[in-house]
C-alpha cells in the first residue's frame, strides 16, 4: 500500500480554531490575511469546515500542482466560482469540464498578439490621458483613480466605446460588491444569501442595474449590426467548428467575466503598485531609470515592455503580496493531493495568498523585494508556488493581457510623475476576492525630463 493510500481524507488534520456549529466560519472572515497563511503549519492538506461542510486546503505547491496540472477530468470549478455565477452568468471564469473548454477556445483569438498590440496602445493612450490631467503636488485618491483608469482602458480596449456615467457606475458598482462581498459568500451556508439583509439587498439591486446596462450594451451592438473591430464585435460573430455562436446569455456572461477580471482586479494590482512606488524611493528611482534607458523619452510600445525587467519584476512582487484569496475545485472522482488521497464530490480551496506568504518558498514573506525575481533567485520557487492567475487548465485566459495593462500603465505614470504616500494616513489591506488597499491617498509630483 502507498503512503499517498495510508494518508486518506479521513486522517488529515483539521485545523484548530473551529467553532461549535460554524466551524471555520468566524476565523476566516475576521482574519483571512492571518487565517489562511498559518494553515501550512498543520500539513500539505488541511481540514477546515464552513459550518458543516468540509473543505480541504491544499497548502503546498505539490499538492496544488497534483490537482491543477492534469487539466479539468478530474476535478470542476467548485463552490468560489458557483457563488460567483449570479452575478457573472455561465460565462468562462465558471464553466467547468466541455463548456469550458469550447469557451475558452472561441475567445483565445481576442487575446492573440495582434489584438494584444492594439489593446496597448489604447491602454497607453487612457493612462496618458490619466496623467496628463494632473498638477504637480496634486492629491489622488490613487485606488480609485487606478479601478477608473482600468474600467476606461477596458472599454476602450476590449469594447470600443465610452460609457456613459451611469453604464460605469453600475458596471464599478456591481463588480465592486460582486468581489468585495465574495468570501462571506463562500463561507457562509447558500440560505444566507436570501435573507433580507441590508448587503444582500444592495448587492441583488447592484446586479440588476449591472444586467440591465451590460443588456443595454450589447443590445445596441446588435442594433448597429457593424463589425467594430473589438471583442464584444468577436462575440456575437464568433463560430465553432459547428457553426455554433454564442447565446444572448453567453455573451453577456462573457463580458461581465471580461469586466470581473479587467476592471477590479488590475485596478487594485495598479494602486498596489503605486503605494509600493510611493514607499520605497529606491523602487521609484530603478523605475524611473530603467523607462528613462529603454525609451530615451518616447512612448512606450508593446514590443518596449519586455525590456522593462526591473518594472516587470515590481510587478511580479505586488502580484505576489496582494493576490487573490483563494480559488476552488470540486473533485469528480478520487484524486491524489501530494500524500493525500481526497474522496470525490469534495470541496477544495487553494489559496495564492498562503502559497505566496510561505516562508519556506519566500523567504521574509512581507517584505517588498523585486529581485526576488531575478532569473537566478526565480528559479528556486518550487513550481506552483507562485500563481497569482490560477495555474491548470482554468488558468485565467487573459493572464497576459493583465501583465501588460499594469507594465504599460505604470510605464507611462513613472515616466511623468512619481508618486508618494499621504503621511499619516494608513493603508490595510482588505481582504475580499482580491487583496484591495482601505484608501489610498497619494500625492503626485513631476518629474525632471531625462536629459
């Protein structure tokens, strides 16, 4: 008998903290950032229970790796991405198995590099427009500068259109409590979400007026009938092999899923990295010299990106401290997690934020270090360590589009100004779907023209 067949589900060890009844519920919504990270002290696979429910954390790389890597036969979405489905629809980021896959194939065409290439010169020229508008000394409320800039950049980029004040609320309104009220959501029993509580109500209203503007949106791309040369255009041409498109229902899914990931999330990794820019002025002055070498003073292009190393290093590190809580997977069928053997039909949750707060794979977890990703020191994080877009089969499809929309934007903000922390006015992390900043005052100050 295998050690992996001795290390049933049974045996693992289920975390201490629990609560009558409740079980995990009260020390993962108190403290999450504190909760989940201590996991790994107890083993590779850990037991926690939401209520009744048992959920196995995989809290290894390995362990990860053996459940995400073979692809989607064994194991679908799970219980994080059906919480997710009221409000995203049965788009890419919650199919699982064949839907999925069929998905991801129609929509691989609109992140191909020559979509990519036009998608950053419009996300270039919303962050030039950004900056161009402000003063010297000007205070910002960066985190929502930065989500503005990201919705403005999706729309223009992915849509080709600029909505009007009430479309952009309602889409930056409902992701907002989409993402922001997710974890609660995950914990707590399904009953809950129809109590009539004051959340619950603002987050169902939040959702019409969201459904009724993206219908509103797509209803007059039908109308205009005109190919716009963008990816809400793709989707209602696109065809399978069979001659199949995508529904009503599907397209909407899909561009709530392309407003989930392209509105909160880069705009909360673009206010991360400018409060560690704003606090560590050895940062900002590599920056600043490395854009200032690569672009001699011009703009910066697609092709400019990959030669901004330590940017793209900055980068890798905000998306390692500030990540996403967790991610889920429901077992089909038996399947092996490292020694562990875990039964099918069983919940699993693996979280980035441990993995990426691991001493043992990140030495001195908190503190801010971009050369952590030099080449030479990369290669020692184990593989599946690191994986701020998921990893597998569901890995995000836009993974690559996101990297580049926080390169070039920071690229054209550090180039101009460079900005620095309000004092006294403190900053926590706040932990929902992302890891999102409480406030985020800034001050932004020109910069001297390279000579």
């Amino acid at each position: 008998m295998t050690r992996a067949i001795e290390r049933s589900a049974e045996t693992v060890r289920e975390a201490p903290g629990a609560w009558p009844l409740l079980g995990h519920i009260v020390p993962m919504l108190r403290r999450p950032l504190d909760f989940l990270p201590a996991l790994a002290e107890h083993g590779d696979v850990v037991k926690v229970r939401f209520g009744r429910l048992p959920v196995y954390v995989l809290a290894h790389p390995a362990a990860v790796r053996d459940v995400l890597v073979p692809g989607d036969v064994d194991v679908k979405r799970g219980l994080c991405f059906e919480k997710l489905e009221p409000g995203l629809g049965k788009g890419i980021a919650t199919a699982s198995g064949d839907e999925h896959r069929r998905l991801r194939a129609l929509l691989q065409p609109v992140f191909g590099r020559d979509r990519l290439v036009e998608y950053s010169a419009v996300m270039r020229a919303t962050a030039e427009e950004v900056a161009g508008s402000w003063a010297d000394g000007q205070a910002i409320a960066a985190d929502e500068v930065m989500n503005d800039l990201a919705l403005t950049a999706l729309t223009r980029g992915l849509f080709r259109f600029t909505p009007d004040q009430e479309t952009a609320d309602a889409i930056k309104e409902g992701m907002r409590l989409l993402t922001h009220g997710l974890l609660a959501r995950i914990v707590l029993p399904s009953a809950w979400e129809r109590v009539p509580t004051p959340g619950n109500i603002r987050f169902r209203r939040a959702m019409t007026r969201m459904n009724r503007a993206i219908r509103a949106v797509i209803s007059d791309y039908r109308d205009a009938g005109q190919d716009r040369g963008d990816v809400l255009s793709a989707l209602l041409a696109v065809r399978d092999d069979d001659g199949r498109g995508l529904s009503d229902q599907e397209v909407h899914a899909q561009v709530m899923t392309l407003a989930l990931t392209g509105v909160e999330a880069p705009g909360a990794a673009l206010g991360w990295v400018m409060y560690e820019i704003g606090r560590n002025p050895e940062v900002a002055g590599r920056i600043e010299a490395e854009i200032d070498t690569v672009l001699g003073g011009r703009p910066p292009g697609y092709d400019d990106l990959p030669a901004l190393e330590y940017l793209g290093r900055v980068i890798n590190e905000v998306l390692r401290l500030r990540t996403p809580l967790l991610f889920s997977r429901r077992t089909l069928t038996t399947v092996r997690a490292g020694e562990t053997t875990i039964p099918a039909d069983a919940e699993m949750i693996y979280s980035p934020y441990l993995l990426h707060h691991d001493q043992r794979w990140f030495p001195d977890p908190e503190r801010f270090d971009p050369d952590r990703w030099l080449p030479g020191n990369a290669h020692q994080i184990p593989r599946g360590a690191y994986i701020p877009f998921a990893a597998g089969a569901y890995q995000c499809i836009g993974k690559v589009f996101a990297i580049m929309e926080l390169t070039m934007v920071a690229a054209v903000i550090c180039a101009r100004w460079r900005p620095s922390l309000v004092p006294g006015a403190p900053v926590r992390e706040v932990a929902s779907a992302l890891i999102r900043p409480s406030q985020l005052p800034m001050t932004v100050h020109r910069r001297p023209l390279p000579a």
